[in-house]
C-alpha cells in the first residue's frame, strides 16, 4: 500500500444522548447511545470530534452501550491546529488533569471510575470497558483501580507529558494505583491493551515496557510501523491509532488495530453462553 487514500471515520451527534454526571468531585455532560456491555470512550484532544463520534459510532455498531463523557472541548467540534492549543494550554494548568505529573493520582480519573461504576451497574455483562486516546490514554489504565472495569486500552498515552527518565515511564497513576490494577491483572479481573506508533515520541516505548513489567502477560502492546518507508504510507508523526489514522480498507493496520480492540472487548465484556 503506497499511501495513506481516503480520510478517517467520522459521524455526528445525532442519536447520542446528553446529561450532566457527577462522580468523584467533578460534573462532566456524558454522552450515550446503545445497547449491550458498557464501554466508557474518553476523548482525546481537542474533544469530542467527528472522528472520535466515528469510533464512538463504530462500537455502537459492534454491539456495546457507549457512555463519552466530555471533560474538555466543545462537543461534535472539528479538530484543528488552533483548536488543539488553545485546548491543551488550558488542560496544562488544571489540577483536574496533572498533566506533567510523575507518581501521581489525578482527580479526572476518579471521575471516570465512577462513570464505569455506573454503566457496569445497568449494562449486561462483566464488567465494562474503558478506552482512552492521547491526553487521556492512561486514564483508562487508572481507571481499573474500580472492579468495575474489566478491559482497559490505552491508545497512544501522552500524559504525563514525557520529559525527562521518570516521566516517559510513567503510567499516568500513583505507585499505589499501579500497584492495585496489577493485583487486578494478576487474579485476571482486568487486562489491557496499549497501541502507539513506533515513531510517536509523545509515547515513549519506556511507557509501555513499565507497564509491562507490571502486569506481565495481561498487557498486550500493538505497534504500528511508521519509520521512514513503511510500507502502508504512515507519515513520522502519525498518533492517532484508533480515529485519525484509521481507512476503510481491507488491511489496513490502524483498521486492524481498531477491529482488535473490538474482540478485545467483546472477550472481556460478553457474557458467558
């Protein structure tokens, strides 16, 4: 494949019911639509963008209820450059998110906890999944410190921002935390899914090998390939995994990425037969 054709899967907020949801110290609107296990889909930056309703649509589609809650960004907005900044700038000075702290617990992801411990409490099933992408990609690992979540996957992770050693291994949670979601793993109440691109350096692979260290074989990693030359046409700062890189096309890895996560959910999540 010599290029990357087409653009990326989107949809629209038509069908997604709205309502404010308090948990944590926080209210945040939340979004829903579906039926079946309970997925929370937290959004990556700027928001709640077409591409992010088009994987939020997608997992409709699959079979889940999908619960997006919004915690910044102005819903069913597009992405753009500025749109980004003036998003990330803000979110760099709020306590509710930590972004550049190391060992550290974060107010959002206890916000997030309660969010899956209620759409565990109404949806069939296990328990329920959590997904995060980007600013928000470890915030779904932090949020299996509740029982309520069964399957975690962290796509391209960039929070705590990676600079220096012990901030590009850090998982986004406190040393308490991680050491709880890895006494989950071990017993086989939770695994999780990491997904970053092999050149992405807001992902550093530090991260993902801390995090493997911790829960073993309960963390599975997919890398796409984005070196010079690859041969599917991912440009060096490919980031988005599972929205902004995806095409509909037969083989496509970001495509396949995506469908794992689906079966990855689904084996979590469906009740037993």
């Amino acid at each position: 494949m010599a290029g990357q054709p087409g653009s990326a899967p989107t949809s629209t907020l038509d069908g997604w019911a709205v309502s404010p949801f308090t948990g944590g110290g926080l209210t945040h609107d939340c979004y829903e639509k579906g039926s079946g296990p309970g997925v929370v889909l937290i959004p990556e930056v700027p928001g709640i963008t077409p591409e992010v309703l088009g994987l939020a649509d997608h997992l409709v589609d699959a079979g889940f209820t999908v619960v997006v809650p919004s915690p910044f960004g102005e819903p069913g907005r597009p992405a753009s450059a500025g749109y980004a900044i003036r998003v990330v700038s803000r979110l760099c000075v709020q306590a509710e998110f930590r972004a550049f702290a190391a060992n550290a617990s974060r107010p959002i992801t206890a916000f997030l906890r309660t969010v899956a411990a209620d759409l565990a409490a109404r949806t069939p099933g296990s328990g329920v999944g959590v997904i995060g992408m980007c600013f928000t990609g470890g915030f779904a690992l932090a949020a299996a410190v509740d029982d309520s979540v069964r399957a975690s996957v962290l796509s391209q992770p960039g929070v705590p921002f990676p600079l220096g050693a012990a901030r590009r291994a850090d998982p986004a949670m406190s040393a308490a935390e991680f050491d709880r979601v890895a006494a989950r793993a071990d017993a086989g109440h939770v695994c999780a899914i990491g997904l970053r691109f092999s050149q992405d350096g807001v992902v550093p692979p530090e991260r993902f090998a801390a995090i493997r260290d911790k829960l073993g074989d309960a963390f599975e990693v997919i890398e796409l390939d984005s070196a010079p030359g690859n041969t599917t046409g991912f440009p060096k700062g490919a980031h988005s995994v599972l929205t902004g890189e995806v095409r509909d096309v037969p083989g496509h890895p970001a495509l396949a990425a995506r469908e794992r996560v689906v079966a990855f959910l689904h084996e979590r999540l469906t009740p037993d037969a």
